[in-house]
C-alpha cells in the first residue's frame, strides 16, 4: 500500500511538469551542413528530479523540415529552464518556422515499476533570427528570479566580434530601464541580481539587449516570458 501511494504521488509530481516553449537561438553551417539551434524550455515546480527519456523536436520552416531527438536527459528539482538542442537541416532554414516539443518523462521509481510515461507536449511558431555577423543570442539560465535574487545572462557571439549587453527592466505602465551592463567578446556569461525592492506588482521582470556598435547591430530578446526572466513574488 506505501508503495502506491509513493507512486501515486511521483506520477501526479511529473505530471506537473510543463514543456514550456521552443525558441531559436540561431542557425550556424557546420561541415555536416547547415544546424539550427534551439532551446526548449521546462519548468519543474516539484522538489524532485525528473528523467527525459526522450526530447524529440519536429520543426517546419517555410516548408523545409527538420527534426531533433536527445535521450537519457534530467531536470532538476524546483528548476525551470531551457534545454538546447541542435537540429541538423537539409539546407539553411529561414523564414517563419513552427515547432513541436515533445518529452517522454518519468521518475527513478516509475521507471522501475513500468508504470506508463508522462508524455508532455508544447508548440510554438517564430521567426529565425537574422543576424549579419552570424550566431547572436542571449538568455538566461532560468526563467524567474526573485526581488534580490540572482540569475545568470548567457550571450552566444561569434568569436572575436565585440559588444555590449544590457540588462533591461520591463514595468507595467512604465517606459523599460537599463539595470546593468557589461561588455565581452565571442560567448560570456555574467551575474545580474535584481534589485532588493523590487516589485512584482510593477516589475513584470527583466530582458537583454545586445550592442555591437562597430557593426550596427541591435539585438533584442523575444518579447514573450520565457525567454524575459520574469519578476516573482
């Protein structure tokens, strides 16, 4: 009887657990040929590790397709990130794109038991970032922070090119502030902490901004929450 009830109790806890969105994060030529990468965000609310048995990514862009399939992946305890994955194409994709997540989960103890997976799902539609200098992109290492807590910024850059990120607060009723910033070259990550008063009822929370002044380019993170870095209470 303890042992269905632990059971019971994993199978409800992954059940919880949410495919969250599909995000490009850039399109890059390799020997293989042309590789889009993407990142596919979760969100685990339970205190509880959750194995990915399978990730598989089905992708459609202006009527080329591509797909994806990762094994034997984990998500953390209370975590609530992303998941890069690469996908290999039959030539370089471009255009408005849509794309289906899907993940097969279980737990250590279901996984023995055999008792049947959780199969999570998500789909998304976006456009392929263009940018002239290659892959750019930022992100962050989860998708909320808390007033005074800590996230780490990630930026993925060609190697050698130079530029400026800048942390951006983003308030309801209000035009968006730069909190921070920093510069690099090539990929960097960098510790942004949201200020201690921070208020959720005003802040919705927080997005990058990446400047590369020698080239002209502007780059600005998806308006949606993931990827921002949403303000929690």
């Amino acid at each position: 009887m303890l042992l269905l009830l632990y059971e019971a109790i994993e199978y409800y806890a992954v059940s919880s657990v949410e495919l969250l969105l599909v995000e490009p994060v850039g399109s890059v030529e390799t020997a293989e040929g042309p590789r889009l990468l993407l990142r596919v965000y979760y969100d685990n609310p339970i205190p509880l590790h959750v194995h990915v048995l399978a990730l598989a990514v089905e992708l459609e862009c202006d009527g080329a397709a591509a797909a994806s399939q990762a094994a034997n992946l984990s998500l953390p305890g209370r975590s609530s990130t992303g998941l890069f994955v690469s996908v290999r194409a039959e030539r370089l994709l471009r255009d408005t794109c849509t794309a289906k997540a899907r993940a097969d989960l279980t737990t250590s103890l279901l996984r023995v038991l055999k008792v049947p997976l959780v199969r999570k799902t998500s789909n998304s539609s976006f456009e392929l970032p263009r940018a002239e200098v290659g892959l750019l992109w930022a992100g962050w290492n989860t998708t909320w922070v808390e007033a005074g807590g800590c996230a780490e910024a990630i930026v993925l850059a060609p190697s050698g090119v130079s530029y400026t990120a800048y942390v951006v607060e983003e308030s309801y009723g209000r035009p968006p502030e730069k909190k921070a910033e920093f510069s690099g070259q090539g990929n960097a990550t960098s510790i942004f902490c949201a200020p201690p008063k921070a208020n959720p009822l005003v802040v919705r929370g927080y997005f990058i901004v990446l400047e590369l002044r020698d080239l002209g380019v502007v780059w600005t993170q998806s308006s949606s929450y993931p990827p921002r870095l949403r303000l929690r209470g």
